[in-house]
C-alpha cells in the first residue's frame, strides 16, 4: 500500500465523477475566505458564496448531464472514489463519494435554489451588519449539504452531517441578541443531537458488523448484496434483523434532522433564524437531509422484504410520516405567525416524503422532496417578502390586502400556495402527493395512513387558505404601509414560481420520467398510465379534498379581515379545540413536565446533595477539628514547657535539613536524577545477571 | 559519433583508469572526478567574473574592464595575482584559529555540494540514494562558517553582517527545501539523475520539464527567488552592504583568505544554479527533441551559466531591500506560498493524468497569486511603480 | 574476551562515553545554554545507540531503529527551540544565564 | 572495528570533551558542532544514509546556529567572572564517572547476549518514505504538531513582553 491516504484512480472513471468533490470544497473553501474578510467588505463576501456556489451549480449540471446521458444509454450509472483514510491494526477506514442518479439530482437541486436564496438574501440582509458572517456560514452550510449529498461512506456523510448541524445552529442564532432566538438556535441543536446520538450508534453497529462504512464499493460495500445478506442473517432481538435494527437507528438520526414526530419541536421555534436561512435550511435542503438519508439507505431498510411486502424499518418510517403529517397540518391550522404556519407546514410535508419512502419506495419520497424543495423555498422567500414589505411585522393578522400593494409576491405566494395544496393537474405538489397516495392505497399492511394522508392534504388546503386570506385579501391592518421588495429578492420567487409549476410534469403517471430515471429504467409516453385500476379515482378524490380545503377556508376567512383584537373564526366555533391547537398541542409542555422537570428534579437533588451531605459532613469535619483545636488548646496552656518548644525546634531544623535538598538549582535536581538512574540501573543489572 | 562526443569525459576517465591496477581503479575514477570538478569550476568563477564586471558595466552605460588581455579577458587573472600576493592582515584581537578555519570552511562545503549534480548523462561524482539530502546539508554547513568569519573578526560591522547573513540563509533555506520537496513529490526520488530522468522524455517534442507545470513554475519562481537569498545576492545583498556595514562578514579579511570567499561565495552561485536547473529545467536534457544530438554537458553548462546571467543581470537592476522587509518577504510571503505550492502538487499527484488536474492547479495557483496581489494593491503595499527622470 | 570483540560493543562504548561527557557537561558547566548543548549531546548518544541497534540487529528492514532515530532528531530540534527560548527569556528577567543564580522561581 | 571506526570515535569524542572544557562559550558551540558532524559521519559508517544527512542538516544547520544567536543574544560570548565551572563541579564529575561505569559494565554485560547480523541492509530513502507514510503515520503526524507547537511556543516564550510598570 503507498501511504496511509491511498488513492486508486480508476482510468474507467468520468473526469467528472473524479473532481466531483470541487463541487461541496468550493463553498467551503469560499466560506473560509469570506471568514477572512473583514466586516464591511459586503460586495466581496456576496461575490465569493454566489460565485463559488454557481461555479457548484455548474458542475453539479455537468454530472447530472454525464448521469442523464449514461442513462440514456441504458447503463446504470454509479460512479465511486474511494480511498483509504487512515489505518489502525488490521482494520481501516475508507472515505469515498459517489455520483449516481440520487446524488445528481440532489446536487443540482440543492445548488439550484440555494443559489437562488443566496441571491435573495443579498437583499434581504442588505441592512444587516454582519452581513460577511452571514454569507460565511450560509455557504458553509451549503458546501457541508452538497458534501452530505455526495459522500460515499457513512463516516464522511456522519462529518458533513454535523457541520450541516452546526451550521444551523449558528444561522438559527444567528440575531444572537435576541434571546429567543439564543434559546431556539440552543433547542435544535440539542433536539438534532438527540437523533445523531442514534444515528452514531447505528454507523458503529453497521462497523462492527460489515468492517466497512463505504455504501458502494464495487460490491464490498456496506449496503450492497453481500454485506447485506450477513446483515440480515444476524438477529438482534426483538423479532428484528441486525439489518433492521441498524436501519431503525439511522432513521432515528433522520427523525432528528427533518423534525419527525416526536422531535419535531425545533423546527418552528429555528424560524427565529432569518428567512433565507429558514428557506433554505428549514425547507429546501437540511430537513430534507434526513429524507434524504433514509433514501441513501434504503437497500438496508428494504432487505428482507419479500417481494411486494415491506420491512419493519420501512413499516415505523411510514407511521412516523403519517401521524406527523397529520399533527403537524393540525397544528399549523391555529397559528398566527406567517413562518410558524410555514414551518408547521413544512413538517407535515417532511411527514409525507417520510410516509411516501415507506409505502411506495425511493422515488417517490424523492420526487415529493423536490418538488416540496422548490415550491416550500418559494412560499418561505415570498413569506420573507411580504415581511420586509410589513417592516419585519410577522403576525398575520395584523396584515391583509397586500395583493394590491405587492402584486408579483401576491401571485408567486399563491403559486407556491397552489402547489403545496396540490392543486389538480397544474402543479407540482398535485402529482407528487397524489404518488404517495396512490402508493398508499396499495399499501396491504393498513389502509389507516392512506387516510391519515388525505386528512393531511384536506388540513394542509384549509390552513394555507387561511393564510392566504388572512394576508393577502382584505383590508391592510398594519400600521406602516407596506412596500413591494426589490427586483433582487422578487426575481428569485419568480424563477421558483415557474418551476414550483413545471416541476410536476416529469412526475406525472403518463410519464413518470423521474421514477424511470431515480430506479434506472427505461420511459416512454403513454396515456395509459392513468388508466391504472383506481388511479383515476384517487385523483378525483384528492382534487375534491383539496377543493374542498379551499372551500372552507375561503367560507371561514374569505373577504372578512377581522381585527387583530377579535379571536379567529374557528375559535368562536370550537374554543376548546382551538386552544389546542394554538399551543401546539401541548407537546413543549409535555416535555416540560416529563424531560426538562425531570433534569431539573435532578439538578435539584445534586444541588442538595451537595448541600446538606457533602456540606454536612465538610461541616462535621470542620467542627470536630474545632474541638480537637480546642483540646491542644488546654493541652498546650497545661503542658507549655520545653518539651513542647524542643520538638518544633527538632522539626523545623529537620524541614530545613529536607529544604536544603529544594535548593531551587536546578543542576541539583539534574544531578539527583542521574544519581538514581545510576543506582537503578545498577540494581537492575546486578539482579538480572547471567 | 554524437553517443562519443557526448560521453567524451566518462570515456577519457575510463582510458586513463584503464592502465591503473583493477584495485584502484574505482578510487581514481572518483579521485579523476573530483579533480575535474576543482579544476573546472574556479575557471567558470573566473570567467564569471569578469563577464559579471562587463555585464554591470553595459548595464550602467560603462565598458567594464578592457585593459587586460582582449576585451580584459585576463583581468581575473591579475586580480588572482594581486590577491595572491597582498599581505594577509589578521586583526589582533581576532580569534585566529576561527578566524582561519572560516573560508575553509566555506569553500569545501560549498565543493561538497558538486558532487551529486548531474552534469551530463552519467556525469555525476557520486549518485547517491539521498542526494539531495545531500546537497542540502552541505548548504547549512555553509551559515556556519559564514558566522566563524563574522564573529571571530572581532568587529561589529563583520558581527552585524554575519547575524544579517545567517538569519536570512536561515528563513530562505527553509523555502529552498521546501520547493525542491514539490519536485521530490512528483519525480518520487530523492537521487537527482533520477530526477533528470524523470524530466528527460518529450511527447510532441517538447520536453516534461517541470517548469512547465503549473506547480513547476510557481516552485520555480519561490526557488529562484530563495536561491538569490541564499547566495547573498542583489537584491538580498544586505549581509555585505556596503553603504551600512562596510563588507559584512569579510570585511576584516584581505588576501588570499578575501580571495577563498569570493570563490565561495561564486561557487555557491553555481552550485545553486545548477541544483535548480537539474530540478525545474530539465538538467542536462535538451530542450527540444530534435536537439538531442547536442552532447548533455553542453545543455548542463549552458542552463546554469544562463541563470548566472540572470543573477547579473538582476544585481544590475534591482535595488536592495531593508532589512525587515526582507524577513517579512521570507516569512509572510515567499513561505506561505510555497506551502500552498505543496498542497497544489499533492492535488497534481493524486487527481492523476488528465485535463482536470491542470485546470484546477492552474485556477488554485492564479487565484491565490491574483487575489493576494489585489488584496496589497488595496491596501497600498505595492502598486504600479512611478520614474522619475532628470531633465 | 577484548572489550571490542563486536562492532556493536565498539559503538554502544561509544555512546556511553558521549553519553557520560554530555552529563558531566549539563551537571558541572553554570551557563545555562551549556546545559542544554550536554542534553543535546545526551541524545546525540541516545541517537548513536538506536542506529547502533538498528544496524546489528536481527530486523533492520523494519526500519525500527532508524525511525526512532530520526524522529529522536526532530524532537530534539523543537527541545532546543523551546530550550533556548527559554534561556533568552529568563535573561531578559534576570539578567543572567548563571543557573546557580537562578533560584527563584518569582523573577 | 576498523580503523575509519576508531578515527571518527576519536574526533566524536574529542569534539565532546572540547565542549564541555572549552572557557568560551562560542567555542564550545563550535565544538558541540565538530562532534555533530563525527556523529553525522558515525552514522554513514553505520550505513544509515539518511539519518546521517537529516543529523548534518537539522544539528549543523540549524540548531547549532540556534545555539550560536542564543549565545550572542543573551552576551554569552564575552567570558564570565567567576569560573565557568559550577561550584559543585566535582559531584557532578563523580556522577558522571558513575553513569559511564553503570553503561559500559552493562554494555559489556550483554553485548555477548545479543544476536548480531553483520550483512549491510539495503535501506533506501524510498522505503524510509513508504514506511513514514505508512507504518509511522500518525507519529510522523504527532511529530508534526510537536514541532509546530514548539515554533509557536518559543516565539511566544522569547517575545518582548509589555514593559509593565510596578
């Protein structure tokens, strides 16, 4: 082997596939830069994340044309560098990346609308002062995403995983003196640690029992057949494979990261960050990072499914996604802040991409993830708009008829709003749920989660109507007059518009191009695909529930703007439920009760532990020497003669006798040391003689 | 006739050796050898003397020594003369023995260091495994003698000079290693035939030497400058400035002894040269591959005797630096530089051959160079120069 | 049998004597950089030993030796570093390199 | 044991005593020097190529000049007032005398014990380089930073400290 860091460049590997790791160095190293620049350098720190991120962009369309064209030609294409990182004993660690259809499509998306947030957040933070450390952590966190997207083996995904953690951390706090925004910045970090603690766990069982963490390896990797098979054939407990299990972790790590039930908490409280940051971390890319995860490893969720039937994992992951989809739409109904209700939103997507990867596979989990990526990135920026326009007001009540005063954000909201909604035929979101639909309705293990889903996109229609009304239509309840934002931050939504609506057309049952082109084969056109027993119901069924979303908003909120003052239509109808909803269901409070009043019970206990036990007895000792003081006291005022004298005298000669040894020099020392290296070795000798 | 011509000293050595016993014969090839090496270079040093005398002179509008011989070719000659018979002045306070081991010193170092360059095919003293290592070491024993002369002369000019000298060898030497380590990264070899080797294959008739790489030149360019330091000349030359400390460490020096360090001093010039053609241009391999006929040695002598000439031509051009700013250079510049030098070959090394690894060296290298360079100009460190002419 | 009958005895003799010259150096010279030239001179020794080793040992393709040997040399390039650092700052506090008047650990 | 042996053990040891004996403190520079250099040439005789050049180069070309600045710096180099031996000297000498005797008894003690191989190793500097990469990477790393760490510590150590007044 030549060197601990081993590289074996295969001649059969693309230019592109070799130098694919430019594309997350570049943010990365431009974040470095940036970091070096001083404060008011503001053009250079924009300049540096939009270039190196459209230099990324560019590269990503490179591998995805080399991907695309591979698969034209019918080839399966997954390219892999792997090399070794470093050697301990026998065993060693490899690093590596990859590129195939999944990483493709992820890179360009990701480079996509991160670029088009960058561009936006020019004008959006134009007043901010620390506008270079914005710049430096924002393309930092892009360049550890596309890192995440990329990487090959589990340990480096773990690495750029974390930065991705800190990452948000720091932009989440990012209005550092803001206390909420402290405590939230505080809360999603220890929230996600709690999935990655999972997560890690899982990456080491999945050592301990492959060797290897590299996912492809020609077929030595981690999540190919062979490894697998031993996977599976090993038993955990529980009825579960090690294989499972080891998929079950993981998917606690993904849990973490996209705000699944039960650890979605921080999600809405990061929309303290600023908007880009919450377009872009809390919709477009790091909440889809878990999703993202699970579909990386789905070979190990997915093995030991007989055909046609599902996994454990794959079972749990569905759940999750379902109930979270379905609690977090009904929370989302009773909010008043324009992003909570966005960030509540967003979890219930998540919750369906999640369900979607567990009834109907890989692609169609992904194709929601994207087309959710754009429309929810869009919905996030035009939120940002209206909140710019609004002089950073965010409660929607106090807004409404900004559609005369920001026509182009009107629409483009409502475009974004349209697709979430899944408005028949025209927009994205329609065709990626109704693919989850669908798949759940073949779903044999229980039809529940279908309905729990359609639940969902009846709540998700209701409460962006909601929305909508309460902001756009009316009359302005707002104090200042609102504004329409700058061509730097409106063209951004426009290009997002367009695709929130184009996305869907490569998803569609006539040609599920994107499905063809995530599983590696072949498409073609061809009407019949709607013909599929059931399809053509289902659709007409959800278009009705989404019609029918639209319709009771638009019945509940309508043209009436309510004053701020007076409580929400719903709440005259059912305050019991109401109240529910708005604090979120109780679940902070629940962990008040349970998680934090329990640590805080133990603080309590360590605190009087340290008290009244240790205290107690420091006190104790400290009283029993008072008296032992008190007793030579008498002895000393009965027994003063010079015996007593004599002895400190004895004593003190005798420490100046050792101090004579402490002379300070420091040759003596020097001297000593070698006088006993000199007897040691002598003894040591003499004993082992022949 | 051309195999012959270009192996003419090798084949002359093997005919004399022949009529010696088999069991010297080994011996008195490398005694040969080293014969040659002192034989040749003093006489380049001579040469180079005066060509550096007439070179300035046209350089400053003046003819430079013609009285001597044709066109003052044997100027060299009286001065060794001269310097041959002046008295050799020792200052009473000196500390004699130092004062006398310095040159010595000095000039066998410095001859050391000959005898593992390449001078032609198959024209090296002694190719060793570690040659380069080699080379190396003999240049740090050179500071050593440099600071016996300054400090046993008893004299704060000699003193000053002799500090100034060993401090910037110091900080330069640390950026000489580490340009050659780029070459050593790529060529694998530590043995500078080995190296030449490596360099002495064309593809389209135009050599693979590392100068024209990316990292090569940018090495390249970092050695150039070290190697004008290391040597202690213009525009490095504060050791001996003369307007501030009268001749730095040999200032207490005259005679024969002078004459020992002027020799050093220029054989160092050589060696460094020569090390540096044999690592960035290609060592005794010919710049075209139509021009391979030409015998090795000739290319040899003719690399190193141009970058002599550049060395000349930058004393007569360039002024002399302050002391802090020629520390600050070293540390804050040249060093960094070659650090991300090393990055930038590691890269070339593992992306392995095609077009990406040029592009993204090239880039890497431009950008670093360009932004640093747009950053001072900001900042008003340096910026577009402005003359001054007398009416 | 003679002191010298294998070239390793020669060599190990050798080191000892460095060895012991460099302590008496480091124990009986009063300038601190003195003391520090007898260490150096201590592992110049210890260095000897380990090529000593190396050389007549039974592996020396492992290379054993000769690793420590050199890595022996580089961290005792940093020892003199700091060392001296050291020296120059205590004679900057008191202006003295003479150890036995430097005592105090307070300057 | 052949005669280049005794003749490069003599200027070793001869350079070391110079060293140690030597009044000026810049001599005995020069001498610690010489003995760098007997070991350097110890090594080659060793056929440790390598080691030898990286002895010339870091002992010769750097810290013995480290050594020489020290020396200047802290106005080593005119001679003291009292002697330059410590006034302790004879305990140190005795020490000494005792460490040589413990080393060379036990030396001739076991040298018979060991298992000695006289054929020259083939060592070149590229195996050293495979096995610095390879087997020795993480103390070739470790190294690294304890040499960073100890460029930093004595610029730091050796800096001019605010001039604070009392």
């Amino acid at each position: 082997m030549q060197g601990a860091i081993s590289f074996h460049p295969d001649s059969a590997l693309s230019a592109i596939a070799q130098i694919l790791w430019l594309i997350p160095a570049a943010p990365i190293v431009a974040s470095g830069l940036i970091a070096m620049l001083k404060q008011p350098r503001r053009k250079a720190a924009a300049t540096l994340a939009i270039g190196s991120l459209a230099f990324s962009l560019l590269l990503s369309l490179i591998a995805f044309g080399h991907v695309l064209s591979g698969w034209a030609h019918g080839a399966v294409v997954r390219e892999v560098v792997n090399f070794t990182w470093f050697h301990f004993g026998s065993a060693h660690v490899d690093l590596g990346w990859v590129l195939d259809p999944l990483a493709a499509i992820m890179l360009v998306m990701v480079s996509f609308v991160g670029l088009l947030i960058f561009i936006y957040s020019v004008g959006y933070m134009a007043h901010d002062e620390n506008f270079t450390r914005f710049f430096c952590f924002m393309s930092l966190f892009a360049g550890a995403m596309l890192g995440v997207v990329i990487s090959n083996s589990l340990l480096l995904l773990f690495m750029f995983w974390e930065i991705v953690g800190l990452t948000s951390y720091l932009l989440i706090g990012f209005w550092y003196q803001k206390p909420s925004a402290a405590a939230a910045a505080k809360k999603a970090f220890i929230t996600t640690r709690v999935g990655d603690i999972f997560f890690f766990l899982g990456i080491v069982w999945l050592f301990s029992q492959t060797g290897t963490l590299v996912l492809y390896k020609g077929g030595g990797g981690a999540i190919e057949p062979a490894a697998l098979a031993r996977l599976l054939s090993q038993h955990a407990g529980l009825g579960l494979s090690a294989a499972g299990a080891i998929g079950l972790l993981i998917f606690a790590g993904a849990v973490g990261k996209s705000g699944q039930l039960p650890l979605h908490v921080w999600l809405p409280d990061a929309m303290e960050g600023p908007t880009p940051v919450s377009a872009l971390i809390h919709a477009a890319t790091m909440v889809a990072a878990g999703v993202f995860l699970v579909t990386r490893m789905y070979p190990l969720m997915q093995i030991g499914a007989h055909p046609g039937g599902t996994t454990v994992a794959l079972t749990v992951v569905t759940w999750v996604g379902a109930s979270t989809a379905v609690f977090a739409a009904l929370i989302a109904v009773a909010q008043n802040d324009i992003k909570r209700i966005l960030a509540y939103s967003t979890i219930s997507q998540l919750g369906y991409m999640m369900a979607g990867l567990g009834l109907g596979g890989v692609a169609v989990g992904m194709f929601h993830l994207i087309t959710h990526a754009f429309f929810k990135s869009l919905l996030f920026l035009g939120a940002g708009s209206v909140i710019h326009g609004c002089h950073e007001e965010q409660d929607i009540r106090r807004m409404g008829g900004l559609k005369v005063d920001m026509p182009l954000t009107f629409i483009t909201y409502a475009f974004g709003m349209l697709a979430l909604c899944g408005f028949p035929l025209f927009f994205s979101g329609f065709w990626s749920k109704d693919g989850i639909l669908e798949a759940a309705q073949h779903w044999d293990v229980s039809k529940a989660p279908l309905v729990m889903l359609v639940v969902g996109a009846l709540l998700t229609a209701f409460y962006m109507t909601r929305q909508v009304c309460y902001v756009f239509f009316g009359y302005w309840r707002g104090q200042k007059v609102a504004h329409e934002s700058p061509k730097v931050m409106t063209l951004p939504l426009v290009i997002l518009a367009f695709f929130a609506m184009a996305l869907g057309l490569i998803g569609t049952p006539a040609w599920p191009w994107f499905h063809a082109f995530l599983e590696n084969r072949g498409v073609k056109f061809n009407l019949h695909g709607f013909a599929e027993p059931g399809l053509g119901l289902l659709m007409l069924a959800s278009s009705l529930v989404v019609f029918l979303g639209l319709g009771i908003g638009w019945w509940l909120y309508g043209n009436k703007s309510p004053e701020p003052e007076e409580p929400d239509a719903l709440e005259k109808s059912a305050p019991w439920l109401w109240a529910g909803l708005r604090d979120r269901l109780y679940v902070d409070e629940l962990y008040g009760v349970t998680v934090i009043a329990f640590y805080a019970w133990w603080a309590r206990v360590a605190d009087w532990l340290d008290r009244r036990v240790w205290g107690g007895i420091v006190a104790a000792v400290a009283w029993l020497f008072g008296l032992w003081a008190q007793l030579n006291r008498l002895l000393d005022v009965y027994w003063v003669d010079g015996g007593f004298d004599k002895t400190c005298e004895e004593l003190s000669s005798s420490g100046g006798l050792l101090a004579r040894v402490e002379s300070g020099r420091v040759q003596n020392y020097l001297r000593i040391l070698a006088a006993a290296v000199v007897a040691l070795a002598a003894v040591l000798l003499w004993s082992s003689r022949p | 006739m051309a195999v012959s011509l270009d192996q003419i000293f090798i084949l002359l050595r093997d005919w004399f050796v022949g009529f010696l016993p088999a069991a010297l014969r080994p011996a008195a090839g490398v005694l040969l050898g080293v014969i040659a090496i002192v034989c040749v270079f003093p006489g380049l040093f001579a040469l180079t003397t005066v060509f550096e005398r007439k070179g300035l002179g046209r350089i400053q509008n003046r003819i430079g020594p013609n009285r001597v011989g044709p066109f003052g070719l044997f100027q060299p000659i009286a001065d060794g003369i001269k310097s041959l018979t002046k008295e050799d002045v020792v200052p009473l306070s000196a500390n004699a023995a130092v004062h006398f081991l310095a040159p010595l010193v000095l000039v066998v170092a410095v001859f050391m260091g000959f005898a593992v360059l390449p001078m032609g095919r198959n024209m090296v003293l002694v190719d060793m495994d570690a040659g380069l290592l080699f080379f190396f070491a003999m240049g740090a024993a050179t500071e050593l003698s440099v600071f016996m002369a300054g400090w046993s002369s008893r004299n704060k000019y000699s003193l000053l000079g002799a500090m100034r000298a060993v401090a910037q060898m110091i900080s330069y030497e640390i950026v000489l290693l580490l340009s050659a380590v780029s070459v050593v990264m790529i060529s694998g070899s530590l043995s500078l035939p080995k190296i030449v080797d490596a360099q002495n294959q064309y593809s389209h008739g135009l050599p693979h030497w590392y100068i024209f790489t990316p990292w090569g030149l940018a090495g390249f360019l970092m050695y150039a400058i070290a190697a004008t330091a290391e040597t202690n000349r213009s525009p490095f030359d504060l050791p001996e400035g003369e307007s501030e400390l009268v001749a730095g460490y040999h200032t207490e020096y005259s005679g024969f002894k002078f004459a020992l360090f002027f020799l050093g001093e220029y054989l160092a010039m050589f060696s460094i040269s020569g090390l540096g053609t044999t690592l960035f241009l290609g060592g005794w391999s010919a710049p075209f591959s139509f021009l391979t006929w030409v015998p090795s040695w000739i290319w040899f002598f003719g690399k190193m005797m141009l970058s002599i000439f550049v060395f000349i031509w930058m004393r007569g051009t360039l002024p002399r630096l302050r002391q802090d700013q020629l520390m600050n250079f070293a540390w804050k510049f040249v060093l960094p530089f070659t650090l991300l030098n090393l990055v930038v070959t590691a890269l070339w090394r593992f992306m392995g051959e095609g077009w990406a690894r040029w592009v993204v060296c090239t880039v890497i290298l431009a950008a670093a160079y360009i932004l640093t360079g747009w950053l001072e100009m900001r900042r008003k460190h340096i910026g577009p120069r402005s003359y001054r002419y007398a009416e | 049998m003679t002191p010298l009958a294998t070239p390793l005895a020669g060599y190990l003799l050798v080191a000892a004597l460095l060895f012991a010259i460099g302590l008496a150096g480091a124990l009986t010279r009063r300038n601190a950089i003195m003391v520090l030239i007898g260490i150096e001179l201590m592992l110049n020794a210890a260095n000897l030993n380990l090529i000593a080793f190396w050389r007549f040992g039974p592996h020396p393709e492992a290379l054993t030796g000769m690793m420590f040997a050199i890595f022996s040399i580089a961290v005792a390039a940093a020892e003199a570093a700091v060392g001296l650092g050291l020296v120059i700052a205590i004679y900057r506090h008191t202006n003295t390199t003479e150890l036995d008047k430097i005592n105090r650990m307070k300057g | 044991m052949n005669a280049v042996f005794y003749i490069l053990a003599a200027l070793t040891l001869a350079g070391g005593l110079a060293t140690v004996l030597l009044k000026h403190l810049v001599h005995c520079a020069l001498a610690v020097t010489v003995a760098f250099a007997g070991l350097a040439l110890l090594f080659l005789q060793l056929d440790a190529q390598f080691a030898g050049f990286a002895q010339i180069l870091v002992y010769i070309g750097a810290v013995a000049i480290l050594i020489v600045f020290a020396i200047l710096l802290t106005r080593g180099s005119e001679l003291p007032k009292g002697g330059v031996f410590s006034s302790t000297w004879l305990v140190g000498l005795a020490i000494a005398a005792g460490v040589f005797a413990v080393l060379g008894w036990a030396v001739l003690q076991s040298v018979r014990a060991v298992p000695q191989q006289n054929a020259v190793p083939v060592v070149t500097v590229h195996d050293i380089g495979n096995a610095l990469m390879g087997r020795y990477v993480l103390p070739l790393e470790i190294v690294a930073l304890l040499l960073t760490a100890a460029t930093i510590g004595a610029v730091i150590v050796a800096m001019h400290e605010k001039e604070r007044q009392p």
